[in-house]
C-alpha cells in the first residue's frame, strides 16, 4: 500500500517540544507577525535569532517518542511510505526515518538571505554571523514563514494523490497549503489528532488521543 504522512506539532508534544495553537502553544507567548514572518525578521533580526535559538536548543535536549518510532517502523514494513512534516524539528529523522519531507524547513539548517547559500546552522545564530559562501551577515534559520511558499511543494501534492491512504498526525490544520492536503487525497483518509483539528469532517476517518498512543496502534493494525 502507498501511505503518505503528514506531521504537525502534536507529534513532537510528548516529547516535551511546544505545540503553537494549544492553551500553552507558542503562538501564547509570541507573536507570530514577530518571529515567524520575513517581515517581523527584517524589523528585528536578534528576537528572530534568539527564538529560533531556543528551540533548537529544546530540540537537541528532546528525544523521539513512540509516535516517531512507530512511523520509523512503518516505513521499514514492506508499505511505500511518504513522510512529509511541517515540523523544524529532526525527531523523525533520529527516529530512524529516511527522506523525510519538511515543507516548513529544519532548525538545523541555515540560510543566506542574500545568496540562498544553505549549510548546518550552529546552536545559536546571530545576525552578524557571515554566510560561509558569500560573506554577507544575513544568514536566517531556513524555515518557511508566513507569505513565504513552502518546499517541494511538487513532491508532496504527488505522494498526496498517488498515495492508497493519507494521514494527518498531530496537527490543527489551520495552516495552508498543510491543511488542504486532505483535498490532493485520491484515496482513504485519516485524521489522527488529540482532538478534532479544523478539517476533521474533510477526512474518511478519525482517530482521537495522544500520539504516543494512537500512532503506535495505527501502525500496528497496518504492518500485522
Ligand atoms: C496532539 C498532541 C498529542 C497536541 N498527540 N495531537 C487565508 C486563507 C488561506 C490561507 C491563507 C490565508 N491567509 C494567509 C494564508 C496563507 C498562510 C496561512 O495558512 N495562514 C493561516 C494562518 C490562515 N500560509 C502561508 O503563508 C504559507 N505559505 C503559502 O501559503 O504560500 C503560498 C503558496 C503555497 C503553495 C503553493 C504556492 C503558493 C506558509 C506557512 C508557513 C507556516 N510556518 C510555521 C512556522 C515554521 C517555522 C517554525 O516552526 O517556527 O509553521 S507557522 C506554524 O504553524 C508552523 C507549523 O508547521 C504550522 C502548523 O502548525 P501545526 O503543526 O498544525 O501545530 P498547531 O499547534 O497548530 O496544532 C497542533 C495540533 O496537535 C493540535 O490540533 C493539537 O490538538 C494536536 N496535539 N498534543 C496528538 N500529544
């Protein structure tokens, strides 16, 4: 069976990294127009920085949970699984997953605003750091903000409709293009969510329940 993923926050929740629309999200704390715009960057780089800072530092302290392990596991089964995530962090990644999609860009890497250089980005970045390739200080985190489009675009709405089965896991889809995924799908859908996100009733099916729970679960239904 052809499976195409898609991961937002609520998979990385239990492992201690913040979701950003729940009670305690991020967006409580910090405005977005601030920190996850190209326009909140050129107003004040060093806030950007030092926001971005932070999670990766919270990122490289958190560890993969069961969820993560579970789609690793599923994606080592005899299925064809396409595994596309808006997350910046690299759980799936140290969970063992390979070929990970991430459509919103990596807290690992760093991008030079004036060349579109990219390179490992160290813990912390900083607006005077220099871009490796071409000198100027204008490196940024290379993650995708909003108004700007995210990557490989082309890959993902193909997984999306040649896929058997499409699954949301652990996102609120109130974020486009993520969220009209579900529309690209040509077959089964799934919903897997601690609670109904903004499109549930546009999928097939739905599973409700922490991640740690319901995606091991999932996956052990499919490969059995
Ligand atoms: C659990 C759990 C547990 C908790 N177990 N579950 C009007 C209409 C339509 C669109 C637009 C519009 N106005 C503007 C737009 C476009 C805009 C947009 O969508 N805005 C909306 C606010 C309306 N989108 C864009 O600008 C995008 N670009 C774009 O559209 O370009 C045009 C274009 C596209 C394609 C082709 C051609 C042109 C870019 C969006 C970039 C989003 N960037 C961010 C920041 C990335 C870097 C970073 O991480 O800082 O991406 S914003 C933030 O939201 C981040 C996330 O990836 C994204 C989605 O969040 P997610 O993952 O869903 O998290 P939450 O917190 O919202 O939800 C968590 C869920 O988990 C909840 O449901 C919980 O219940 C659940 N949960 N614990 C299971 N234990």
């Amino acid at each position: 069976m052809r499976i195409a993923i898609l991961t937002g926050a609520g998979i990385s929740a239990e492992s201690g990294l913040g979701t950003f629309r729940d009670k305690d999200g991020l967006w409580t704390r910090y405005d977005l127009e601030e920190v996850a715009t190209p326009e909140g960057f050129a107003r004040n780089p060093a806030l950007v920085h030092e926001f971005y800072n932070q999670r990766r530092a919270d990122c490289i302290a958190a560890a993969p949970n069961a969820a993560h392990n579970a789609l690793a596991l599923l994606q080592n089964s005899t299925h064809d699984l396409a595994l596309i995530t808006q997350n910046v962090d690299d759980l799936h990644e140290r969970a063992g997953s390979k070929g990970v999609i991430h459509m919103h860009g990596a807290l690992r890497r760093a991008l030079c605003a004036a060349c579109d250089h990219r390179w490992d980005a160290p813990v912390a970045m900083d607006p005077s750091d220099e871009c490796p390739s071409c000198s100027a200080s204008a490196t940024r985190p290379d993650v995708v903000w909003f108004g700007e489009i995210p990557y490989q675009m082309e890959a993902i709405q193909e997984a999306v409709a040649r896929a058997d089965l499409f699954v949301a896991i652990g996102t609120s889809a109130e974020v486009y293009p993520a969220a009209g995924l579900v529309e690209t799908a040509q077959g089964d859908t799934l919903e897997i969510n601690l609670a109904p996100s903004a499109r549930a009733n546009a999928f097939n099916a739905r599973r409700f329940g922490p991640a740690t729970e319901v995606v091991p679960a999932w996956v052990d239904e499919i490969i059995k």
